[in-house]
C-alpha cells in the first residue's frame, strides 16, 4: 500500500474532521546508528509532507525521548 497516499488521505480527513482541535505525532529521534535510521527518516518526511512541523518539544517515554510534531503550530501548552 505504499506509495498509494492512503495515509496522506487519512490524515487529511482526520485533520478535516479535527479542525478545531490540536493534533500532534510523536517521533522516534534521527539517530543514525538506530537499526531503522531510513525508517525513521522517511517517517519525519512524510509527517514534515503532510503539514506538520516541529513543535520544540519532547516527550519520554519508557526512558526514550521522542520528538514532537504538531498540525497547528504553535503548540498550545
């Protein structure tokens, strides 16, 4: 299904569906050494594609940071 823009779409509707509301992703950071450095990658890229942008936060969970993106900068705290 890659390539298709199924996910695209779906976060269009989402967004479309959501609009009076604050949506944000969180990302696994770019590491280069992480065994799915390209996926990672290509992750932020189509998030970054699709009309999100860093928020200048992060998150940890389970003694990992993730990055934080959002739809609606800026983030509302």
């Amino acid at each position: 299904l890659r390539g298709m823009r199924y996910g695209g779409q779906a976060l269009q509707l989402y967004r479309t569906l959501y609009a009076q509301r604050q949506c944000t992703v969180d990302l696994e950071p770019l590491d280069d050494a992480a065994e799915n450095a390209a996926q990672r990658i290509r992750r932020r890229r189509f998030y970054l594609k699709n009309g999100f942008s860093p928020s200048g936060y992060a998150l940890e969970y389970r003694g990992m940071a993730f990055e934080l993106l959002c739809c609606t900068p800026p983030l509302r705290t």
